[in-house]
C-alpha cells in the first residue's frame, strides 16, 4: 500500500510543478505574446489580413455635422451693426475614405492617395439641402479685402462688376450651394480680369473641393522596420516642410496621416497629424483615462495654446500676422482670402471675438474636441474633431457692396468629423484587445493555483494513514471470518450483544 501512495504523491508531485511552471512561463510570455500580436496587427502589410484591409479601405463609419451660422441682420450689418447670428444644423453628411494608388517603397514606406466622398444623411440632419440660408458672399467680402490694397480706379471696376453682376455683400443660397458650390458668372470674369488671383475656380462652394477629392499624396512608414515609425509622414506631395508660414518650426509636417498612430502610447506623448486642409500639423495632448464601450482608452484634446497667438505662445508666431488668440489666420495657404480657424462658437478663444457677435453660446461639451485611442494599439476607438471657419469683413472704400461693414471676425460655419469603431470591426478589436489578454491572464493564475493544490495534496498523502471500510450487520449466516474482521467486530460489539454499523478509513 505504501507503493501505491508514493506513486500517487510523485504523480500529483510532477502534474503540479508542471501547471506551476507553465503558469509562471505565461506570466512572462502573455505580455510578449500581446506585443507581437499589436505589431504585426498595427504595421502596414498586405500579408497582415484583416489589419492591412482595414488600414486600405476604413469601415468605420465617419460623418460630417456641418452646421452653418445664418446673418439674421445682414441689412443692418451693412449699416455698421452687430452681426446677429442663428445657428443651422446640423446637416449630416455620411463620409467615405479609401485609399489608392497604394505603392510600398524600398526605403519601408508606402504611398498613398486617400479619396473621399460625401452623401447626406437626412435622417441625421436637421434640415434639407434645399434649405435657404443667408450667408457672407465671400466673393464680394473676400476679394474686397484681398483688392483693398489696390488702387481706387481698379476698385471702382471692381465694384462696378460686382453691381452689373448683381452681387451683394450678402447671399440667400441653399445649404446645397452652400457648401458644395454653384456656378456663377462673376467668377469666372474675375479669373480673367485678375488671373491667379482668387483661390476659386469652377463653381465655388466653401467644400467644393471636398466632396470626390483626395489631400494629397502621403508617404507613411510601414513599421515594418521600426513599429515605433508606424504611421509617421515621411513626405506629403514630396515636401518635407511645407513653405506656407513664417518660421521652420510652424512649417514641418509632423506626426501621422491623422487616422492611426503608433502603439505602446504613454500618456506624456502627444498625438500629432499633419492636417492638408488647415496646411499646418496640430498635436491633441493626453487629458485622462476613459473606455470605451469597455475598451481602455486614453482621451486626447486640443490644447489652450493650439490657435494661440505669437503672444501668448511664442512657437505660434511663424502662423503670424496674428489676431487675439484663439483664432488662427490661414490666409497664407488659401490665397490670402481672409479666411480664419477656430473651434466651434470661439470656445476657448479670447472674448472679445465672441462679444463681436451675437448668438453665439460655447460649451466644453458642444464644442471641444476629442479622441479616444486604445493606447497598446494606437488606433483611435471614438473621435470627434471640430473646427469652425469664419472670414474677416469690413468696409473697403471704393467698393460700395461693403457698406458700413465694421470689421469683424465673422464666423461662417462649423463641422464635426465623427467616427467610433461599432459593428464586426469592433467585435473583431474587442475579441482581441480585451478578451483575449483576459483568458490568457485568467489562465496563468488557474495554472498557478491548481498546480500549487497539487503539489499540496502530494506533501500531505504520504502522512494520511491507509485503513479499510467494515460494515458490520446481524445475520443469523455463517460466514467465515478473519481474524482481523473478528477484532474490528468485537470492537463495534455492545454489551448486550448488540452489533453497531461503522465506517472507517
């Protein structure tokens, strides 16, 4: 008997050690095995599967909220009024992005252009295209002040032309014009009378240049050399630096494309993108913890200083000539049409752009930016990126149309570009984001802690004394008894002669 427990000891003895062994083996390699799974899913290869697809052709939905600011006074802004601002909106527009003429190069990088298309989505909006809105002409506005420098003879002309084509300073269009352009006959006379002038040609829409469109070549690091590149811009249109402003800080292109960024993020690394439509790169800093829909996720905002001023911030100043902070003149990549970046109704902007106009009411919660990214991963789980355009007006002398136009900082309209991961794309991110890390942390300690029970019971058989079973009953048969079962049955004897029942091992 003492064999066979000795041999039941070294069997749970070795399971044991086994399940203890690879328990602890997990605890070091789960963190190994993760990390080779992010980078292989995070590089840009064609031989990645589902990563690489997703990389090419984005599921995530995305849609634009443009909502645009109607002038319910425009008769007496011309008489040097207040603007009275009202809120249009949204008009909700579903956004498509895929990438083409997608070429790896030998220095691991690939090229790419990214399209995109627009479609609206009445059931989102509130309102129609067909909506009619009265808006600043940009093209009366706008080119007064780009011609203001001109002689008074040639805006005399101007303004003449502006009057035979029956322009105002203010338009009723619908939203669908609006944005997306209409055709107009003075355009194309300005282009001709002042050729390279205007940054408007064809019909002329404040996203006319949106819709089927792309932003440019991007040249971006595969990772597969560095998973620490992964994403960042290696030239956009073959530039390494653009030469819009005025300092070379300001004019790098740095960070990524805008839509992934590299993994293992620490909270005291800020997220950069090079953005074509602003022709500058912006940097979003580390705000706090959150989750989404039970991913961790480290949120990521604007910082007070990203539209600052030279003043206020010294770095801003090549983006100079400046206004107050808060406010960003992008007139050096469109132009020199006065056209202005904000967030949306001057959050965060100094006062006195807001007491300029009225209607306006900025909150954290409308008006701020964020994006929420899974930072072992690099990829955004939930965003929303808002900006607001506005155009400077004033009265040009010499052209009439301008009235008594004070000068102002006149917000035009304002999108949010929005976009969560949902659907299979999320289920496939969460099985392996979140699942998986958990059953293979479950593992190691269930591995850990039934290999220790083992180890256990093998300490603890060998001194756990072996006996045998008797049940002993009255019976009138004969039986033919041990002389061991005789000893355990005048124990379990009465007095009286009575048998008693008794188990023992």
């Amino acid at each position: 008997m003492a064999g066979v427990g000795n041999k039941k000891s070294i069997v749970f003895g070795v399971l044991g050690v086994l399940l203890v062994g690879v328990g602890t083996l997990l605890v070091f390699l789960v963190p190994v095995i993760m990390d080779e799974q992010v980078e292989k899913n995070v590089r840009i290869d064609p031989s990645s599967g589902f990563a690489y697809e997703m990389w090419r052709d984005l599921p995530v939905p995305f849609y634009m909220s443009i909502y645009i600011f109607e002038v319910v006074n425009h008769k007496e802004v011309l008489l040097g009024e207040k603007p009275q601002l009202q809120e249009r909106g949204p008009y909700v527009y579903r956004e498509y992005k895929k990438k083409q003429n997608i070429t790896f190069n030998e220095n691991g990088t690939v090229s790419f252009v990214e399209f995109r298309t627009f479609h609206f989505d009445p059931e989102k909006s509130n309102g129609k295209e067909e909506d009619h809105v009265i808006v600043p002409n940009i093209l009366v506005l706008g080119s007064s002040v780009m011609l203001q420098d001109l002689g008074i003879a040639i805006k005399w002309i101007i303004s003449g032309a502006f009057s035979a084509f029956n322009e105002e300073a203010f338009i009723n269009k619908t939203v669908k014009d609006i944005l997306w352009g209409y055709e107009d006959p003075f355009l194309d006379f300005l282009n001709t009378f002042l050729p390279g002038k205007l940054p408007f040609k064809g019909k002329f829409g404040f996203f006319s240049d949106f819709n089927n469109s792309n932003t440019g070549v991007f040249t971006v690091n595969t990772g597969m050399e560095d998973i620490s590149r992964v994403q960042m811009v290696d030239n956009w249109n073959g530039l390494k630096k653009v030469d819009f402003w005025n300092s070379e800080q300001t004019n790098m292109i740095n960070g990524t494309a805008g839509q992934m960024w590299p993994p293992f993020r620490k909270p005291s690394e800020p997220l950069e993108f090079y953005s074509p439509d602003a022709c500058r790169s912006m940097k979003l800093v580390y705000e706090k913890e959150e989750k989404f829909r039970g991913i961790p996720t480290f949120r990521y905002t604007a910082p007070n200083y990203l539209f600052a001023n030279g003043s206020d911030y010294p770095p801003n100043e090549g983006f100079c000539p400046c206004v107050a902070s808060g406010v960003q003149n992008v007139s050096a990549c469109r132009f020199n049409a006065p056209l202005f970046l904000s967030f949306p109704h001057f959050y965060n902007a100094d006062p006195g752009f807001l007491e300029s106009v009225e209607g306006l009411h900025p909150t954290e919660e409308l008006h701020s930016l964020f994006l929420d990214m899974h930072p072992l991963t690099g990829i955004p789980m939930n965003c929303s990126i808002k900006m607001q355009l506005n155009m400077l007006t004033k009265s040009v002398s010499g052209i009439m149309q301008t009235g008594q136009i004070k000068p102002v900082i006149l917000p035009v309209l304002w999108f949010a570009e929005s976009g969560h991961l949902d659907g299979p794309v999320y289920n496939t991110y969460y099985n392996i984001l979140i699942l998986m890390p958990i059953v293979l942390e479950y593992l190691q300690y269930v591995l850990i802690g039934i290999g220790l029970c083992f180890i256990t019971v093998a300490l603890v058989l060998p001194f756990v004394k072996q006996g045998k079973c008797f049940l002993f009953w009255n019976s009138n048969k004969n039986v033919d008894e041990s002389q061991e079962f005789k000893t355990q049955k005048e124990k379990l004897t009465a007095p009286n002669g009575i048998v008693l029942l008794e188990a023992r091992l």
